[in-house]
C-alpha cells in the first residue's frame, strides 16, 4: 500500500506542468510575465483583478494572454520566468512575435480542447 502511495504521489509530480506567460493589456503597451502550474485558472484570476490597485497585473489591466510555454519542472518553469522577466521589451516582443507574429490573443480555455 505505501509502494502505491509513493508511486502515485510520484506521478503527480512528474506529470505535473508548468506554464511561463506572458499578459498585456487590451493595448498591448504593458507586459506581464508569470508562471503557474493552471493556466486557465490563473487567467481568470487575472481577469477578476482587472483594475486593481493591489497587484501590478491588475493595475495595468494585463489580462490578455499573448505568449505561454510549456515546462514539466517547477524550478525550470521559475528560472524561465526570471530569465524573461529580466529582458528588455525589445526581447519580449520578439520572443512573443517567434510564436504570435500578430499578437493575437489567445484564449486560454482552447488551450484545454488541445
């Protein structure tokens, strides 16, 4: 029983992905970086602190998602996450544009038909 308990928390660890992101608002002049294990669920998180004074997501009304990638490891994901947020906008422009030339943006909720 305990083999199976381990083998099963085991799973839900290497199974497990990661999501670097990143936001702008509806005009696209800010940009917001971030990572989460649910990226559905932390859009809509976004989207529910829209205007908010307390986050700088909310603030800037960065909701609408135009870049994300894929990681299996929590520390990857992280160091990914720094490594983008440590850029020039000039960089995340780019790096956006390699995989959304138009910067349209993407619903988060196809992302779960796919």
């Amino acid at each position: 029983m305990f083999e199976l308990a381990v083998m099963l928390l085991y799973l839900h660890f290497v199974n497990k992905h990661y999501y670097v992101y990143i936001l702008t608002n509806p005009e696209k002049t800010v940009l917001y970086t971030g990572v989460t294990n649910d990226l559905v669920r932390r859009i809509q998180e976004h989207k529910e602190n829209k205007g908010l004074q307390k986050t700088f997501a909310g603030r800037y009304f960065c909701y609408k998602l135009v870049y994300y990638e894929s990681c299996t490891n929590v520390r990857q994901a992280i160091e990914r996450e720094k490594e983008i947020k440590g850029w020039r906008r000039q960089k995340k422009e780019q790096l956006i544009k390699s995989v959304n030339p138009t910067w349209q943006f993407i619903d988060p909720y196809e992302l779960l038909e796919s």
